[in-house]
C-alpha cells in the first residue's frame, strides 16, 4: 500500500456524521454497525496505522456518502492542528452529550479542553468504572465495557470563567465580550490554543523554578487548577490578568533574584510569541507591571519595551538616578539612610554590589534634596528666634531634615521647600486684625511666659492646626514674629490649655487612693477608674471620678487594713459565696485584687466593714 493516497473502503453499511463528530470517532461507529473488528478495516493506503486527523477530514470529505461536507466549520480547525494541541488517542467526553447522542465530539480532543460550554460542566478523561483513560485505539472489546458506564461519570459543575474559557477555545472572541482582546482581530483556533498552553504553563511554577517546563495536559484533574487561574486571568478584565501575574511572578519564590528572573523570563517569552495585533492589549498590561515591578535599569537596549516604559519605570540604578535626577552620591546616599527614598541592593555577579532606587519616592522628596538650607536661614524664614526653633526641632515639627554627618555636611539642613510651603499656608488663613489686637512676639514674652509648658512649641502647634486664627494689616507675608492675635481669642485657647486646679494626674490620683502608680494606671486603663483628657490629651482624674470608683469598688488591701481578716481569709469568704475579682476571667490580671462593691456587700461577714471603708475626700 505504499505510497497510495488514503481512501476510505465503502462498507455495506453506510451513516452520515454528525456535524461536530471526531473523524476516528465516527469510524468506530462505522466499524460497529458493519462488526468489523477495528476501524482501520475501513481504511487502505499510507496512513492507515497513524492517527493524522487532517489527512482523516480530506479522506472523508472526497467520500460523499460521509455527510463531511455538511459538517462544522470548527471541525475543519481542529483537524488542521498540528497534533502537539491535539489528544490524538486519548479520549475526554461530557457524559451528558454521551446520554443525548452517543458519538464523540471533535472539540473534547483539543488537548487544552476542559468543559462542556452546553451543559457547563467538566469534562471526564476516564471511566467512572475502571478509572483508566479510553483511548480510540483500544480493542473493540475493551470499548464496548468502558462504553456503558461513561454515561454515568460524576457530574461537576463549572465555574462560569471555566466556561467562558473554554468558549473562547472553541470559538474565539468575536461572540463574547473579553476586555483584553480586540473584537476586530481574528483569533485563529491554533494561536488561541497556544495562549491558553502559554498561560498554563506558567502557573507550574515552584521553589526556585524561573521558567516553566515541558508540559502535558492528558488529562483535566491534572490541571483544573491551572485551568480556573488562567480563565481568571483572561475572562476578569484586567485585575484578572494582574493577579495571573503576581501569582507567576512572586508564588513559591523564597528569593527576590529569582522572582526577577521569572518575570524577566515571562516578559520576553510573551512579547516574543504572541506579537500579534489581537495580543496588543495583553502585552500593554505584561509591560505595566514590568515597569513598576522590575528592579533594575530600563533602557534602550531592552527593545521589547515601548518608549514610554522606559520613561515611567519604576526602579533606576543609582547611577542613572544621579544623572537623571542631577543629584550627587552624597545627597542620594544621605536619602536612602534617612529611610525617604527606598533602595534595593543586589549582587553584580564580581566583587560589586549594584543599588536601585525607588523612583517614586525619589520624585517625592526630590524638591527637599535640591533646596535644603540651614538652621539659620530657617529660623529666617519662619520668624524665630534659636531657642523657639530648637523647641520645633526637638519635637519633630519638620518632615525634612539632615543631621550632621562626616563627608555629607557638617551642620543641620532643612527643606526650604517644606519651610515656605507651611508659612504661605499659614499666611493664606490669615484674617483681618481685629480691634482688641496683641502682636504675637509680645504676646510670647509678657502674656504666656510660665503659664504652660514650651509656649512657642504650643502656640505653633495650635496656629498649624487651626486651633488659633493669627492675624495681619495687609497681603504681605509675615514670618511668625510679625503676626497679630485676637486678645480674647488668645486667652480663650490659653484657658484651654491650663491644667484644672481640681484634676489630678494619675500619679496624684493614685496618692488620694494610697495605692501604687501601677496599680492606678492599670485602674484608668480597663475603664474601672474614669478620666477625662485635657487638650494635650493627658488623662486627668477628678474628685467625681475618684468617688464613684468607692462607691462601685473594694481593693481587698484595703478591706484587709479595716476589717480583722486576713487578705487569704477574704478570698476565702468570698470564694464560698462565689465572689470573684472583677477580672477573674481575664487573662492578664490586675496588680491587686479588686471586688465590685455590691458584690461584697452580700457576705454576710464583711458587710459591715465595706460599709465603713474610709471615704476621705481627695
């Protein structure tokens, strides 16, 4: 028979197709209905012990009596496949269309297959009886015992991104709205196969892998996982596919290099297969998460990149960021110390080590590094004197500034940037003054001196946060000395600030108590003893507070001192008439024992002394 073209013998017993009917299926079924023994009796000339579904579909198409002619347009497709997306001999089925029509349909041999879009369920590789995979080339025996019981193969329901996938295998993109694909560009069969085999064959990654393996998709448990992340990834618009990217690019990785290598690996592979039109908005978003994930210097040698990536990458070497930026090593090293401007180091592959920088954070404190000036100059601009500067600088009033260090500068610097953007804000709110008038300078030295803490230090705080309205004559920026107040403003904002004569501090508090510090702190803390903050949020007690906290509570010390009982022998008596401390299911207990007043009040035995426990006044 060699070198014979393929025919296919007419046998005694002749059937149409169905219109989506697997060629080698539909020659099983002729064997069946004439009991040939094996298919290949209906074949002669070259081909007959191969499975070549192209050579197949023409053989079938020049018989006229088949009903090929009539059949699907996607059947054609998938025959023309090579046979590498292809499962030639290994059968997958949807049970469902086996009970409506039982032949095989051409779409469940792509190899990459994995749902039933009619009855949007996946699709089965082995009998439910025998658990092995079909194959068409089985002896006619072995089918007819599997045959009956694929029919009854578990039902498992898809997800709807499953079935969306498995509908743009089948049929392409032009009937179903993927944000990540061009309607306009036709999709042949084979590129998407391709694209799905790409996508899935990422997602094996593990350990320290940076590119993937040779892959075999025989059969659908092996790789259902792989199949939901890839249909995320292509049927979830864009945040779909981003996610399919960090998954590849940072799961399983324990090291930073290789999760670079992946991503690099990825990148090149992708443009360099799929640089169709159709694949222009995928290959837009592969090149966005480049950009801002890969550490390492963009340029024009990289010539996957389009120009604009190149402008907006994320990481710079050190040294392009000093060119770039025109800043010299000093002043970029001083940056990354400082901890403003992030900076990832890493191994040249010699004895050097290679620095990026974080552009963002760069470019956010870039205005800073280029204008910083001195304490002097500073003082200047806001208006104050040594001593009212070093009150703000103590007390961490300035975002931007550079302490003194050998080989970068030998005094303190500022951001001028940060200095005059805060006066012209604080100018801007500036009202009108007001008849009742106090220049602020004066102010300072004969209204507020030793009546709080740091007065300068207060007083900025509280015209920084609106807290006090300052004031001028005219449009002209002022510096702080030269700013007016309103009189019954200022005092009423310095009332404010003024500890109570009547509050106490919790150290006082916990004198008036005669208990220890700890103790009392712990008391204010869980809500036992009350309080209230004063305007720099201190926690301050009050005569109420401490009288409530004796009417509703018993400190066993001191229940001890007034009664004739031992603190051992209260627990005692209380533990018998179930009487526990109010923290007796918590975990981290008090400094002493305390009992809930009302509570003590039902032993019969220390009702007496809780009733006479001291009431001193604080």
């Amino acid at each position: 028979m060699t070198g014979m073209p393929l025919t296919l013998i007419c046998p005694p017993i002749r059937t149409s197709s169905y219109p989506d009917e697997n060629p080698i299926g539909y020659l099983m079924r002729l064997a069946d209905k004439n009991t040939y023994p094996s298919y290949r009796w209906l074949l002669e000339g070259d081909g007959v012990e191969t499975v070549d579904y192209a050579k197949l579909y023409q053989t079938f198409l020049e018989a006229g009596w088949t009903g090929f002619q009539n059949a699907d347009l996607g059947l054609a497709q998938v025959c023309a496949l090579p046979n590498i997306h292809l499962n030639a001999t290994r059968l997958r089925y949807c049970p469902l269309c086996l009970q409506e029509a039982n032949y095989w349909r051409i779409g469940w041999q792509l190899k990459l297959s994995v749902a039933c879009v009619r009855h949007r369920i996946w699709l089965q590789d082995l009998c439910p009886q025998c658990h092995k995979p079909y194959s068409f080339v089985g002896t006619r025996k072995q089918a007819c015992q599997c045959l009956k019981y694929l029919t009854e193969a578990e039902i498992e329901p898809a997800v709807d991104s499953v079935i969306a996938l498995q509908f743009f295998l089948e049929n392409g993109v032009r009937q179903q709205n993927l944000e990540l694909f061009d309607t306009k560009q036709l999709l042949a069969l084979r590129r998407r196969s391709e694209l799905m085999g790409f996508l899935m064959s990422w997602l094996t990654l593990g350990g320290d892998a940076d590119k993937p393996g040779r892959q075999n998709f025989q059969q659908v448990a092996e790789f259902r996982l792989r199949a939901e992340r890839s249909a995320d990834a292509l049927c979830a618009g864009q945040d779909g596919f981003w996610r399919y990217l960090q998954t590849i690019h940072l799961a399983g990785a324990s090291l930073l290099d290789i999760q670079q290598k992946r991503l690099v690996n990825f990148y090149r592979q992708c443009f360099k297969e799929f640089p169709e039109p159709a694949f222009q908005r995928l290959r837009e978003i592969v090149e966005h998460y480049a950009t801002i994930n890969l550490i390492r210097d963009i340029t024009e040698k990289h010539t996957l990149f389009s120009p604009n990536a190149k402008k907006v990458q994320h990481w710079y070497s050190f040294s392009k960021a000093c060119h770039e930026y025109d800043l010299v090593h000093s002043e970029l090293n001083r940056a990354i110390v400082d901890k403003q401007v992030r900076a990832h180091y890493g191994p040249t592959g010699g004895k050097y080590t290679k620095c990026a920088i974080y552009r963002p954070d760069l470019e956010k404190i870039l205005p800073h590094l280029k204008e910083m000036i001195t304490a002097r100059d500073a003082m200047d601009i806001l208006g104050v004197t040594k001593a009212q500067f070093v009150q703000l600088q103590n007390n961490g009033c300035f975002k931007f500034e550079v302490a003194p260090r050998e080989g970068y500068c030998s005094t303190w610097k500022y951001s001028k940037r940060e200095l005059e953007t805060l006066m012209d804000t604080v100018n801007k709110s500036a009202a009108p003054p007001s008849e009742d008038g106090i220049l602020l300078a004066s102010t300072l030295q004969n209204r507020i001196q030793g009546t709080i803490e740091m007065p300068f230090l207060q007083l900025f705080k509280g015209i920084v946060s609106g807290q006090i309205i300052v004031r001028k004559p005219d449009g002209r920026p002022r510096t702080f000395r030269e700013f007016w107040l309103d009189k019954s403003e200022f005092y009423q904002w310095l009332k404010q600030l003024q500890p109570n004569c009547e509050a106490m501090t919790i150290t006082e508090a916990a004198t008036v108590l005669g208990i220890n510090e700890e103790f009392a702190y712990q008391l204010v803390n869980r809500g036992h003893l009350l309080h209230k903050l004063d305007s720099r949020n201190a926690k301050m007690i009050f005569p109420d507070h401490v009288r409530r906290f004796r009417q509703e509570f018993v400190i066993l010390s001191k229940l001890s001192d007034k009664s004739k009982y031992s603190s051992s022998q209260i627990i005692e008596l209380l533990e018998r008439d179930e009487i526990y401390p109010v923290d007796h299911n918590e975990p981290d207990k008090l400094r002493q024992r305390l009992y809930a007043r009302a509570d003590v009040l039902l032993s019969n035995k220390l009702y007496h002394y809780v009733q006479y426990l001291t009431e001193t006044k604080p």
